[in-house]
C-alpha cells in the first residue's frame, strides 16, 4: 500500500448520514452503540464494495483499514466480543483506477435494506397481534431515511495534497445540496396516519393510528418479552428506523458475527455511575445476567418489587444492596459521558499525509482506547473512530479517563511524532435518570466550549438534578491535580472519620462578591476556611497545600481575578461531586 495516492489516477470519497440525529435518537447505552455500530457496518459495506470490485484495482487512505475487526468479520463471516466497538466514521477515501461510486452507493442501499427487513420480519409475529397492517410505513421509512453520498474526481495533475483538498471540495460541493426525504405517511384504513416517533419525531410508529388503540397496542409490547433479551420499555413507540437500532444486534449481527446474543451488553446508566461503588461492595452484574438478569434500577427501589422497570429484584441480590448501602454508604446516582476529539486534524493530514495519521488514529481507536476506557476506568466505550471517541464513566474515574485517553493519543506511539497533535473532551455529568439526548448534547456543549477556550484542554459540565448547571474548563497540564482532588475528596484523612466536607467552598463562595478583584483577600480567606476542616493538623495542612498548589497553577498568568477566583471555587466543588457521585 503506497503512502501517498497516485496521483494520475481516480479519487472517491463516501459519506453517509445522518449521523448525530441517528446515534442520538436513543433511549439507553444500547441504542448509541447500536446506531453507532449500524453505521460503521454501512461504512464497511461500501470499503468491501470498493476492494472487491472486478478489474478495479484500488487503495483505500482513509481511515486506514488494515486489521479493521469489523471489515474482518464481513470477510470472514465471524467475530469474536472484540469486534463490537465500532471503530470506522461515518466516510472513506480510496484511490481508484476507475469510478466504482455508483456500485458503492448500491451495496450499502442493499444491505440496509437487507437489514431492515431482516429485523422485520423477526419482530412480525409479535407486531402483526392486533394490526394487520402495522408495517405499512416500514419500507418507505427505511428507503428514505439514509443520505448516501459518493463522489468521484477523475484522473488529472497536480500533487497528492491538492488532488485530496479537490475530492474534499467537490464532496462540499455535493453536502450543499439538501437531502429531501422522499417519505410520507401512508393513512390506515380509517384515514389516519400514525403518531409520531417517541425517539425520532420525524416518521410516524409502526402499528395502530388511532390514538387510544396504538396506546394500548404499544402497552402490550412493553410487555413482550423481546428478542434475544432486547425489550421495548413502557412508553416507547418507535417506527421502523428506531426498531431496527433497537434490534441491530439480536436480531442482525450476532447471526453474522456467529455469536451469541449475550455476547453483546451494555450496562445501563444507573449501573454505570454505581459501577465502583459495586466493586467496593462485591457485587458484580455479570454474575446476575448468568443466572438471569440485571437491572441497575434495582439499586435505587425502595423495595425488591417496587419501581423496578422490568422485573423484581431476586431477594437474595436485593438482601445484598440492602447490606452493601449499611456498609458503604449510599449508591452513586451521577455518571459522567466523555466526548473527545482530535484538534484541527485536517491542517496535519494536509501537511503529513492522509495515510501516515490515518494509520496512528485507527491504532488510538482499536488498542488504546478500549483499554483506557473500559479496563483501567471500568466505563463503557460506544464509539471509538480515529481521534473521536465516546464513553460513559463512573464520575469518580472521569477526570482520569480522560486524562489518560489524551496521554495516550499524544504518546510517541501513537501521535507523538507530530508534536502539534491535541485532543479537546467535554464532560458532562448527569443523572441516571436523565434524557440521553439530552444529556449527550450536554457533552457535545461541553466538548464545543473546551475548543472554543483554545483547544488542548478539558471542559467538566454538572447538570444536577435540580437544574442547576456548572461548567469549568481546565488545561490538560491541570486534570491531573484535579483528579488528585476528586481522591481527597473520597476517602478521610488521616484523623478524621469522614471525608473532608466541601462546605468550605460555598462559604469561599458566598465570600466572593466582598473579596472581587483582590487576589490576596482570596488567598487568606482561602487559607482560613481551608484552617477549619477537620483532621489532625500534618494531613490538614497536606491538604490545604494541595489545594493552594492548585489555586496557584489554575490562577496562573490571569488578570481577571473575580473571574477566576470564581472558575477555581467551581472546580473545587466539581472535584467533591465527583467524589460524592450523588446530590447531598
């Protein structure tokens, strides 16, 4: 495979969308990794398209490909655990010796439809109870729903930097032109036409129109038992798109893959913020989902029968929790989603080389990333494509995660021969019990404004439940200092029985207003309320030493003291919550 295209010859570029509507429109951790795998086996459709054209002879740059899992498994027909993180985004680019755009398009338009109605036609017995006609939108939804794009640019001059800045401009040229869904709802046999989608509001849900008879249609599938453990949750009416991300899996690809349904689960929200706090109390979900199921909902009923969303808690788990919340105090209810993502890729493609970086960011994707993420941190990676990278954490890991998945792409193994490589994260805290479309967006917010504030940094945001909202930006040079603070915030110090309170900072806080631009007024008032947390005096002073080392590294070369001084307090109690994984 040659570093560099020929540059005499045919170029492509492949994009398919829509991409965050699609991914987002979920309702559990399952459904991002579903809609987020869906869309890498598209991509992987089209690279396979491309490499086994006849007579075309074909080099694929971008993103690099060699040892991709999921391009394994299409050749191969099987998979292993290890092939479902999705790993490729959402567009290639190939070197071509002729134009093979029209058969790329094809191959995914075919595949997606195979999967459609694949997935159809295992949810038919269950679905056709009660509505003859509970498809009628189905094909038409699915035909309509992908934009598919494929460009072509011909053999012509010029260097293989200028001929790749052309393929990118003429696939601009081509992204300008609004993808119009050629969709509309077909009426049932009374006229009427369907409700809309609770998780993608613009196609009506399968089933019954009529509003009091699609309600109870739906009750009874809330009901249904589901496919290869995959269920319906009250409440949810979805229409074909939505069905077919809530079954990918069960229903699809464990076939292809020759694996096991339960090869493939992901914890649910609630788990996720307790998974430490599991750890500590000897309660592992693994073992649950062996001998029958899991629901992180168990840990915050009041009884084993009571709130629980699909079925009661065992009574032997149950008498468990009851005993791990006596011993180690109450369940963890706030996680934490980690975006990351690459800075300014395009300037160090066009000055290195599609391949060159293409080859390092797939390396980050597939043996560095899951490691960090899932291993090291105990979270959940749903999406890993490059430098762009998806998780959810337990809020007492998150700064560490993130602290390491950026170390690691910056290593010299990965992009540390291109010394101007930064990556930018958003963190976004939120309760279990929050929208995910919502909470996501608060991730991405967060990931935008550690851009904005000069790149090269992390941006914490805390949605609690109550409403309230924070949001502290710090320099990667810093997280480490503040993950050190999360830890202080755990566990006692020495001479104390609980850990150190952080009320010291909502009275620093209230004090602010008084103390405005003066940088030494803060300082004393600082050490004064640092003074008064009780401990023996060597580890008190430890930690006000800690702290002020912090304070000083955060505040430096700023001039904007009230602002700071502000910013500082914010990340200081951030560190405590992170700690507490809960609302006080």
């Amino acid at each position: 495979m040659s570093d560099q295209p020929n540059v005499n010859g045919g170029l492509i570029k492949f994009q398919i969308g829509p991409v965050q509507s699609f991914i987002e429109a979920a309702k559990t951790i399952r459904d991002l990794w579903s809609g987020s795998y869906l869309l890498s086996w598209l991509v992987a459709t089209a690279i396979r398209t491309v490499q086994s054209a006849e007579g075309v002879n074909a080099t694929i740059l971008s993103p690099h490909i060699e040892k991709n899992p999921i391009l394994k498994l299409l050749e191969m027909g099987k998979g292993s655990d290890q092939v479902l993180t999705p790993c490729l985004p959402n567009h290639f680019e190939a070197a071509v010796d002729r134009d093979v755009s029209a058969a790329v398009i094809r191959s995914v338009e075919s595949e997606w439809k195979t999967i459609g109605s694949t997935i159809k036609a295992a949810l038919q017995s269950e679905f056709r109870q009660d509505s003859d006609d509970w498809d009628r939108d189905w094909d038409s939804q699915v035909n309509s729903y992908l934009e598919l794009r494929c460009v072509y640019l011909p053999p012509g001059a010029g260097d293989s930097g200028d001929r790749i800045k052309r393929l990118h401009e003429l696939m601009a040229a081509v992204r300008n032109i609004r993808h119009v869904p050629d969709y509309a709802p077909r009426p049932d046999s009374q006229g009427q036409v369907g409700m809309k989608c609770t998780l993608l509001g613009t196609f009506e849900q399968v089933g019954p129109a009529q509003m009091q008879t699609s309600r109870d249609y739906w009750q009874k599938r809330a009901n249904w038992e589901g496919k290869g453990g995959t269920r319906l949750r009250t409440g949810e009416r979805l229409c074909a798109i939505s069905l077919i991300k809530r079954f990918f899996w069960p229903a699809y690809l464990a076939a292809k893959a020759r694996l096991d349904v339960s090869e493939r689960r992901y914890a649910d929200s609630a788990t996720v913020a307790a998974r430490e706090w599991l750890r500590e109390a000897n309660i592992d979900p693994d073992d649950s989902w062996k001998n029958g199921s899991w629901s992180g909902q168990w840990l915050h009923a009041s009884t084993p029968t009571k709130d629980a969303v699909d079925e009661p808690c065992p009574d032997n788990l149950a008498r468990a929790i009851r005993l791990a919340k006596r011993e180690h105090g109450p369940v963890p209810t706030y996680y934490a989603i980690l975006m990351l993502d690459g800075d300014r890729l395009g300037a160090l493609i066009g000055e290195h080389g599609t391949q060159s970086i293409s080859e390092q960011l797939t390396k980050f994707a597939l043996e560095k990333a899951p490691v960090v993420v899932e291993q090291d941190h105990h979270g959940e990676l749903i999406y890993a494509g490059g430098d762009d990278v998806l998780a959810m954490v337990p809020l007492v890991n998150a700064f560490a995660c993130a602290r390491q998945l950026n170390e690691e792409f910056r290593s010299a193994e990965i992009m540390g021969g291109f010394p101007t490589a930064t990556t930018s994260a958003g963190l976004a805290v939120v309760h279990h019990k929050e929208d995910l479309r919502f909470a996501l967006q608060q991730a991405r917010d967060a990931e935008r404004e550690a851009k904005n504030a000069g790149r090269d940094r992390l941006c914490l945001r805390i949605i609690r439940r109550s409403g309230e909202a924070t949001s502290v930006s710090v320099p990667w040079s810093l997280v480490e200092q503040s993950q050190k603070l999360v830890m202080d915030f755990v566990k006692p110090l020495e001479g104390a029985t609980v850990p150190p309170s952080d009320r010291w900072t909502y009275r620093l806080r209230s004090m602010l207003p008084t103390i405005g631009h003066s940088a030494a007024m803060f300082d004393a008032e600082l050490g004064r309320q640092l003074g008064r947390i009780e401990s023996n005096k060597i580890h008190r002073e430890a930690f006000k030493q800690r702290i002020i080392d912090l304070k000083r590294s955060f505040v430096a070369n700023s001039t904007e003291w009230e602002a700071i001084h502000l910013e500082f307090v914010t990340l200081c109690q951030s560190a405590s919550f992170l700690a507490r994984g809960r609302d006080q």
